[in-house]
C-alpha cells in the first residue's frame, strides 16, 4: 500500500517545480535525508528522555 506514495510524490515534485527527473530525484533524496535525520533526532531525544527517568 505505501508503493505508490513515491511514486506520487515524484510526480507532483516534478509537476510543481518543473525539473528534470535528475532532478527531482535529487530533490526527493534530500528531502528523505532530512527526514531520516529528524527521524533519528526524534528517537535519540526519546531514548535520552525515558532513560532519565521519563523528565522528571
């Protein structure tokens, strides 16, 4: 089911911004690379906080 959500993102960042697929691919690499750090931010910071006894 999540197949396609590529896919249409792909097509919109190419609609939208008018770029080649070289491109837009880039673009949808940056982006999932910023999200991956986020990502990865999120979790760490999460960890930190239920190892230090849930904030308080």
């Amino acid at each position: 089911m999540l197949i396609p959500a590529p896919i249409h993102l792909f097509a919109h960042m190419r609609g939208v911004y008018r770029t080649s697929i070289v491109g837009t691919l880039a673009r949808m690499f940056l982006l999932f690379l910023g999200s991956a750090v986020a990502a990865g931010i999120l979790i760490v910071g999460l960890i930190a906080v239920g190892l230090n006894g849930m904030g308080a």
